[in-house]
C-alpha cells in the first residue's frame, strides 16, 4: 500500500508532515485536495478510518464554516460532508494513510505514530521545533 497524503501546498503542518512522511524513505503519494477534492465515499471512509467523527475533519477556522452556519449542531453528518465536498477550504489537513492507519495530523508530528518505517535524520519544522533526533528520535 502506497501512503497518501491529502496535502495542502500553502499549509505549514502539511508541509511538515509532507517531510516527516519523506524522512522515512516514504514516496507518498500527494492529494492536492483543493484542487483535487475526494470523492464523498473516499471522505466518509477518511473520516470513519480516522475514527474522531466528522466535527473533527472540517477546518473551523476558515471563514465559510460560520458563513454557512456549520456550526449549527442539528446539521447531520451527511450535510456537512456533502458542504466539505462543495467547499474542499474545509476539510481539516493534512490527512494521511499508511498501512498502519488513517490520521489527521495536527500536528505535524502524530504521522510518526502511523508511519511504517522509522525517520532517518534529525528534522526540524519550520518553526524551528525539533521533532526528531539526528539518531531518528522521536523528541515531541
């Protein structure tokens, strides 16, 4: 099985994990998902993989969620997936799929509870923050 990346280009935890998910000796295989949104099969199976509920994979942060009143508890899980699809800004990133299992990954750091091989340098996000050892540790 390949690792997928749902990957958004213009996002520094995504950017992040696009590297830890590298420093593994990983090709992944990178969804451009504004660009290139899932189908509502493949995000409902994301986000029942994930296992957190679909609250936890939209983005709230971005203007459009309160546009559209998502917030509103009485929408059903249906309605907010089908306003994911037609607002893909919306879905949470950086998700990513290993064989190990399926994470949205906030932060940046908790793809390495799902990668299969171990990272292979020291590596430091972009913030400065040292996540793993020169010896491949995990330090955070």
């Amino acid at each position: 099985m390949t690792i997928k990346i749902y990957h958004n280009p213009k996002c520094g935890t995504s950017r992040n994990t696009l590297a830890l998910i590298k420093n593994s000796d990983e090709e992944p295989e990178v969804i451009e998902y504004l660009s290139h949104p899932p189908s509502k099969a493949e995000l409902k199976k994301l986000i029942d993989d994930m296992g957190e509920g679909v609250r936890a994979a939209i983005r709230a942060k971005e203007a459009i969620y309160t546009e559209l009143n998502m917030q509103n508890e009485n929408l059903s899980d249906d309605a907010l997936i089908d306003l994911m699809l037609a607002n893909p800004i919306l879905i949470n990133r950086p998700i990513v799929v290993t064989p190990l299992g399926t994470k949205l990954c906030r932060p940046s750091e908790l793809v390495l509870d799902i990668l299969p091989k171990p990272q292979l340098a020291a590596f430091v996000k972009e913030d400065g923050e040292m996540v793993v050892d020169a010896s491949g540790k995990r330090l955070i």
